[in-house]
C-alpha cells in the first residue's frame, strides 16, 4: 500500500509539474526531471542492474516512468527546455540508436523517444544551441544512413513482392 501511495504521488507530482511548470522554480523542475532520466536509463540502457536499488529504478521504468507518460508531461516550454538538456538528449539518442537486439519492445522505445524528442527540441532556443542542433542533426543522419543502408538489402525481397517495381 505505502508503494503504490508513494508511486501515485510521484505520478501525480509529475503531471502536475507538466502541466504548471512555468510557475514551478526551476530547480524543481530540474530535479524533477533528473529523477525521471534516471529511471528512463535504469530502464533503458543500463543492463548492469544488479544492485537493488538498480532493480527499482528498472521496476519503476517499467511500471510508471515509460517515455510514453515522460511526453505527456512534456506540455510547456519550460518542462521541455528542462527535458532537452544534453543528458536527456544523450540517452534518447541512445534509445534512437537501439544498440540492443531488434525486438518489438525496442523498436516501440525508438518509436517513443522520438516522439519525445519531437515534443522537446523545438524549445531549444536557435541561438543558444546551434552547436547542439548541428551535432544532433548530424548524429540523426548518420543514423538514419546507417538504416537505410542496412535495409538496402530488403530491397530485393520487397521485389519480389510487387511492392517495389
């Protein structure tokens, strides 16, 4: 019972924090949302879960902090400028590049840390982060070359289908 009192708070901390985030003091929100990473790469990357308090993070991942519920905060510009720090971006990125075998689960995660990362970068102030914007856009090009010269092969396959002529 004290679990699921003390998740649903945090929950409902979280929502409302998306919701009045312009109004919250900003190290608050930082916080907030530092504990939210943590949980994401507990529960995305970090496969070394052996300690118990690394187990409940990736519990925590699991059964509340998706990437789903991270983007339903992600509401104003305040919550996502606190989303898109270098960290944030960094693990997403990370996400995006799905280092793990394929699995449906972890193409479901790069399909959501996109759509966060969709919600996010536009409040990146075009001056402040040029540097970052270029290193991320050459990171997502590399990437999606990287794909398509992967599925490149599928080609003939999809031939032979009708799909392609």
């Amino acid at each position: 019972m004290m679990l699921t009192s003390t998740v649903n708070l945090l929950q409902t901390l979280c929502l409302s924090a998306g919701v009045h985030a312009e109004v919250m003091q900003s190290d608050a929100t930082r916080t907030l949302c530092g504990l939210l990473r943590m949980l994401v790469e507990s529960g995305t990357i970090d496969k070394s879960a052996s300690l118990p308090n690394k187990l409940v993070y990736k519990e925590q991942h699991r059964s509340w902090c998706t990437l789903g519920f991270i983007r339903s905060i992600a509401l104003m510009p305040q919550m996502c400028s606190t989303l898109s720090t270098s960290q944030w971006i960094t693990l997403l990125m990370k996400i995006v590049e799905g280092h793990e075998s394929f699995t449906a689960a972890s193409l479901q995660r790069q399909i959501l840390a996109v759509h966060l990362l969709k919600a996010v970068l536009p409040s990146w102030d075009k001056n402040e982060r040029s540097r970052d914007m270029k290193f991320l856009v050459e990171k997502l090009f590399g990437f999606l070359g990287s794909l398509l010269s992967t599925c490149s092969s599928d080609i003939p396959l999809l031939r032979g289908r009708g799909i392609f002529p």
